[in-house]
C-alpha cells in the first residue's frame, strides 16, 4: 500500500472489484454445477420407481398366491393371473423407461444449452471486468498524477 491516501483509497477499491469478479464468476460456476447434477437427480428417481414398480408386482403376486392358498379346490387358473401381472408390469416398466429416456434427452439437451449460456455470461462478465478495470486504472493514474505533490514541483 501506498502512504498516498488517494492511492491507497484506489487500491482498495481495486481490490473490491476484484473480489466482486471473483464472487460473481463463482456464482456462475455454481449455478453452472447445479445444473450438470440434474441428472444425476434423475438417475436415482429412475431407479427409485423401478424399486417401487418390482415392489408393487411383487406384491400383487404375493396376493394371488394367498387367493390361490384360500380357495385350494377354485377352477380359475393362477398361472395366467401371474403370467398377466408380470405382462402388464413389464409393459408399464418398458413405457417408464421410454419415458425416462425422453426425459433424459431433453435434461441432457438442456444442460447443454445452460453450459453453453454460462460460458458465454463468464466471458461477458470476463470482458465487462476487464473493460471497468482499464477504464478504473486510467481514471486512477490522472487521478494520482493531478493529486500527487512530488509530480508537480512548486516553482
């Protein structure tokens, strides 16, 4: 630091934009993270319903089994009972993993296109900084040479 309190007061001030770029890019860059876990979000969403759906077949067996255990002398055949609920739970899980896969294009597409946005706000942000520290520096040096006692000797 300078003993000149103008250079000083302009250091300082230097050193705060400085740290605003800093915070602003960083947020960027967050935001930009956020973003690319989307789908990893989805991933364990996906997986999640699968549980759930082999859960609920599982479940609707185990119903048809007890059926089949109370009424040991019924007619109606079980093996189709069963056969029809791993046919519609496989067709339910088929759909479901279309439509995952659909999701995930579009969440992938996306994720793209807000990588691109982010790299071109972190330029903009680059550029803008870059732009207010030139001007900032050259305000400062005529700042400094106007205020400065010892560039313009009495006479």
């Amino acid at each position: 630091m300078s003993s000149n309190p103008i250079e000083t007061t302009f250091d300082l001030q230097h050193q705060s934009v400085k740290q605003a770029r800093e915070i602003v890019e960083q947020n960027v860059k967050l935001q930009q993270s956020m973003m690319q876990s989307v789908p990893d979000g989805m991933d364990a969403q996906r997986s999640v319903q699968h549980r759930a759906s082999d859960l609920s077949k599982q479940a609707l067996h185990t119903y048809a089994e007890a059926i089949e255990a109370a009424s040991p002398e019924a007619e109606m055949s079980f093996e189709d009972m069963h056969q029809a609920i791993d046919d519609g739970f496989d067709m339910f899980n088929e759909s479901l993993d279309d439509m995952w896969d659909y999701y995930e294009q579009i969440v992938d597409m996306n994720v793209e296109a807000y990588d691109e946005f982010a790299d071109t706000q972190l330029n903009f942000v680059h550029d803008s900084f870059d732009a207010f520290l030139e001007s900032y520096e050259a305000v400062e040096e005529q700042t400094i040479e106007i205020t400065n006692p010892e560039m313009h000797p009495e006479d």
